[in-house]
C-alpha cells in the first residue's frame, strides 16, 4: 500500500489524558491501574479507570447522547487539540469527505444497565430518559462523533471485541484508497461496564493481582476503559505528519468463540499480511507492541505467532500492564503508543514481569529501549479469532 499519512493522534486512558501524560507514563514506567470496584460491581480485581468523565460540561444540543462512553470519546475530542485538528482537514477536504470509523465492544451498555435500576414497579418499562440508539447502540460512538465533529461523510463501528479499533485502520485506508472519503477519524473508546467486568470474571479470565503479561505466574487480565483517535489523510494534507500508516494485516481464524487458535495460526496470519501490505521483512520492525493480555492461553498462542513470523529477537512488550486491557478501544490505544514509541525513540518495557514463562520465546523489554525507530507493529486479537496487525512508520 501507498503509505498514510497520520496527522494527528490523541489518547485517553487511566494513565492519563494525552500524549504527553501517556509518554510520560510510558517512560517512567508509571501503571494507571489500581485494585478498585467500579459502580456496584467489585470482582476483586485490578482497573484502569479514566478519571473526569462525570464533571464534564455537555451540549445541549445532543443531550440525547449522553453516556459514559460517549463522554469518554468527548474527552478524547477535547484532547491534544484534536477536534480542531479535525475541524482544520475538513476545511480542507469539505465536512462530506471525511469518514469516521470507530471500534467498540460493549459502546454504552451501562446507560441501560443503570435504566434498569429505574424500571416501572409495576409494569418493569425502561424510564423514557433512556435513549437507546444514541447510547446502548453499538452505532452511537460513531454517530456521536461525527454530530459533535460536524462531519457528514460515512460512518460506521466495527465491533469485533479486543481487534475492533485496530480493524478500523484498515476499513478508513480501504476507503481513502477507493476514493470514498479524503480523510478519516478512526480509533475506538469502550468504557467500564457491569456486563462486562461480571463477564470476564465469570470466563475466569481475569486476574485478582495486577496483570502480569509473559510471567510465568500470570493469572488473567485487568481491566481499562479508553479512548484513541487518529486523523488519517490522503495526500494533500499537512506537510509533516506524525507518523504513517504502512500496512494493516486482517485474519479470522474461526478456532474458538472466546479462545485463540493455539498454536497463533490467525494471528501469524494477520502479522504476514501486514508485512506484506507494507512491503516489508520481519527483521525491519524495530519494536512491536503484543496484545498481552496475561491470559495464559493468549499470551501462550501469541508467542507462538510471533516467533513462528518475526523470530525470538525482535524487541517486544505488552502495555496492558499501563494501561489494562481496554477491549474494543485496545487497537487504538496502542496504535497511539506505537506513535509515540516512533515519535520519541523509546519502546516501553512490559510492566510486572518478574520471571517470563521459560514456554515462552518472545524477547520481552524488561527497561525502556532507546533507539531510533522507524518501523513499529502493533498486535490486537480478539474473541472469535478476529485478529488484526498494524505496522507504523517514523517521518523522517
């Protein structure tokens, strides 16, 4: 593919809100997790919650969706200047021409779950303040933020669990490249929620320690809400970009409703494909960015993936340990942590790893790698063996 210029990007998460708080966390090896509840639900776990969302100002003019997701997107809007980045290409390209394609998982199901706190005593009718298709909707981040962007091009959500917001990527690539759109918004926000907390738990997925991602005694996953976007534009655009877009690589391998082949065939699948979309061979990725989880099975089934693609040298790290796995919006997050990684020459170490499985062949950063990168992967897999890879490129 023809590389893609990434203009602007923005992220939120519990470790804090933009680049410069991300970057700073990155590097000083900074967790925003802490063993807490969220609304009524305790599973005795780590969380990454983003703090702010509650105290935020909202427009009246889209009251209807107000949600804890989408507020989690507003907030991501308001940071870095990225609305305005935005605002600025579609001056350029006209408001028609810029598409917005958004990964999520559960997008506003808490809206419900607290409606249904509020249910008729007697008849058990959902309250009116209820606005389904503008919160529960899987479609609503998408509409949300083209309305509060105001955009008119195509928008849509891709929802395949924990690849959703790497997908993205390359649905927006495919249709600047078709010539459908000039430019595009894409990312993914998922926010903490009761069905999903309880559901992990009771998939005995997550962990009641911190998440330890390649350790020997990792017990499963922590939990994190965030949101990313990025800003992708055709040629024409700003003169120096923050970074490119060089390939994206998609596979579904179908092995297991909640469980990843075993042996990483998807995976290795999508990490080849984005290699050969980006005209590249192994040995020039720099650092790549895993899923991670801390899952026993995932992280087993991935190393498999990556020795099987890349060998057992090329510098690797998890960042679920910062920033917990947030689902849906875990593609775009570490999309953006990629950037950074490009941006400042420093791949961050996996946090929590004191012994690394001997099973396991991945060279994992235990301290932060300094160096001048120029080409970083990032792996994002997700239920169902929906799997996507995405690799990035330094501006020189």
């Amino acid at each position: 593919m023809t590389p893609l210029a990434i203009t602007h990007h923005t992220l939120v998460t519990a470790m804090g809100h933009g680049r410069a708080a991300t970057f700073e966390a990155l590097r000083s090896g900074r967790s925003g997790l802490a063993r807490r509840g969220f609304e009524t639900a305790d599973i005795g776990s780590w969380l990454g919650v983003v703090d702010g969302l509650d105290a935020l100002d909202w427009r009246q003019d889209l009251a209807a969706y107000d949600c804890r997701n989408n507020r989690l997107a507003e907030l991501a809007l308001r940071t870095d200047g990225f609305a305005e980045a935005v605002r600025a290409a579609a001056a350029r390209w006209g408001a028609r021409r810029m598409g917005v394609f958004l990964g999520t998982s559960t997008s506003g199901i808490l809206q419900t779950e607290l409606a249904y706190r509020e249910r008729d005593a007697a008849t058990g009718a959902l309250p009116d303040s209820l606005h389904y298709g503008e919160t529960h909707n899987t479609a609503s981040v998408a509409r949300y933020v083209r309305a509060a962007l105001g955009l008119q091009g195509p928008a849509h959500v891709v929802s395949t669990a924990c690849s959703s917001s790497a997908k993205v990527f390359a649905a927006a690539e495919r249709a600047i490249r078709l010539g459908l759109v000039d430019a595009a918004v894409v990312g993914g926000v998922d926010s903490l929620c009761m069905t999903t907390l309880y559901g992990f738990k009771a998939l005995e997925l997550t962990s009641g320690e911190v998440c330890r991602p390649w350790d020997a005694e990792r017990a499963g996953l922590s939990i994190g809400e965030a949101a990313a976007f990025a800003l992708l534009e055709r040629e024409g655009g700003p003169a120096r970009p923050m970074g490119w877009l060089l390939g994206a690589g998609e596979s579904s391998d179908g092995h297991h409703m909640s469980s990843p082949h075993p042996e990483g065939a998807g995976a290795a699948l999508a990490m080849r494909a984005a290699l050969a979309q980006a005209g590249l061979q192994p040995a020039q990725v720099d650092y790549l960015n895993l899923h991670g989880t801390a899952t026993p099975g995932n992280d087993a089934a991935e190393d498999r993936a990556v020795c099987a693609v890349f060998g057992s040298a090329t510098p690797c790290s998890s960042t679920k340990g910062y920033t917990g796995h947030t689902l849906g919006a875990a593609g775009g997050v570490e999309a953006g942590i990629a950037l950074l990684a490009l941006e400042h020459g420093l791949a961050p170490p996996s946090l929590n790893l004191q012994m690394q499985d001997p099973a396991l062949h991945a060279s994992l950063l235990r301290e932060p790698l300094q160096a001048a990168l120029k080409v970083v992967a990032s792996n994002s897999f997700g239920f169902g063996g929906s799997n996507a890879s995405l690799i990035f490129g330094a501006v020189a």
